[in-house]
C-alpha cells in the first residue's frame, strides 16, 4: 500500500527519556523526563504522554472528518481521551496498549458505535497500530 503524503514534519530526541526533543522548524520543543514508576523523577514530559496526546487528536480529527462526511453534526463537547500503558513484554522488550475513551454526549448509541468503526478505519493512528499493540475504543457514559 503507498501513500500520497500531503505532509511531512521532523523531529530529533536528544539524550532519550530523560533528555529534549524537538521539531526541525522549532514550533514543538519538549523536555523530557521518566516517570517515576520506571524509576525517573517525573520532571518533564514521556513519549507515552505525547502518544497519548497525539492518539487523541488524530482520532478525533478522523471522526471529525467521518461526520463531515456522513453530514452528521458532532456534539460541541465531543472529546477522546487516550490513555497509554507501557510495561515488559511476555516475550522480552517494553510493549504498550493504548485504551480511547470517546465522549459524544446527546448522540443516538447506535450512530455513536457506527462513527467509532468508521473512524476506526480512517484514523492515521489507529491504522498504524492495528494487529500491532493492544487496542481498546469506547463510548464514555454520559
């Protein structure tokens, strides 16, 4: 499968997780830090937050587009909330999950659950992970 990329943009990490990384034209700069449950002082940021962070918005960005597509309007506080877990593999290295929880509050049910799996199959995220890393994707109550 090829790809018509419409976008590219470049990041460096220095010194790993517990050092800096940065995007190449300078609009995204982050400290980073280890959390303390893997031993770190929890200063600055981990590349699990800015997957976290980055799901989210992709996901939500597809299910954007998904509506607009199906002409179905989105409530206004429509959000995803991403949480990922990172922990050894059975089989030796670290793995990760990642768990998004999606608030459309005031949707039908049924119309909610079909925009998940249409957006499922959009999302940049989700594809790349896909029969890769645990995934789970949920409706919140509301």
């Amino acid at each position: 499968m090829s790809v018509n990329v419409l976008y590219r943009t470049t990041a460096r990490a220095v010194g790993g997780r517990d050092g800096h990384a940065e995007t190449l034209d300078g609009r995204f700069k982050v400290d980073l830090g280890v959390p303390k449950e893997l031993g770190g002082d929890d200063r600055g940021n981990n590349p699990e937050q800015l997957f976290a962070a980055g799901y989210a918005a992709c996901f939500l960005g597809a299910m954007k587009y998904v509506a607009n597509e199906q002409k179905l309007s989105l409530p206004q506080e429509t959000s995803v909330q991403a949480t990922v877990g990172l922990g050894p593999r059975s089989d030796g290295g670290f793995g990760i999950e990642v768990s998004l929880e999606v608030s459309l509050p005031g949707m039908d049910h049924s119309q909610a659950d079909s925009l998940l799996q249409k957006t499922e199959k959009v999302c940049p995220y989700a594809h790349a992970t896909r029969n890769n890393i645990k995934t789970t994707i949920s409706l919140a109550k509301n």
